[in-house]
C-alpha cells in the first residue's frame, strides 16, 4: 500500500516534468498568439496537487485579450 502510493508520487513527478512549460496568450484583434511561462504556474499545480491529492498532468492556460499592437490601436 505504501509503496503503491510511493510509486504513483514518483509516477506525478515524472509527469510534472513533461507538462508543457508554455502557455499561451492569444490577441482577440489580430489572432496572433504569444508563448509565456511562469514559475507561478509550476507553483500553482503543485499546490492544488498537494491539497486535493491529485495528479496533473496536463496543463491548458488560455488568455485572452489584446497584444501590445492592438491595445494601441484600440486607444
Ligand atoms: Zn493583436
């Protein structure tokens, strides 16, 4: 039981490894669409894994909004 719980933490951390590291923000005016990362994402899922006792294993943040072109042009 022990080591069936061992495992499946070792089996999380080798999926944390490979969730995507980018995410994306996406311009509603032009459609382009921006790559970022931040440690706080990395953060995050591990928080919420630790408290609901879950494994992530996959990641899909998806912002919307205006690029730094746009945003001038809408002004
Ligand atoms: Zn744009």
């Amino acid at each position: 039981m022990i080591e069936e719980r061992h495992l499946g933490q070792v089996r999380c951390s080798y999926e944390m490894k490979r969730l995507g590291e980018h995410q994306h923000l996406v311009c509603r005016g032009c459609g382009r669409v921006i790559e970022f990362e931040s440690p706080l994402i990395r953060e995050l899922v591990a928080e919420v894994q630790h408290k609901n006792d879950f494994c992530v294993t996959r990641i899909e943040l998806y912002l919307e909004g205006y690029c730094h072109k746009c945003k001038e042009e809408r002004r």
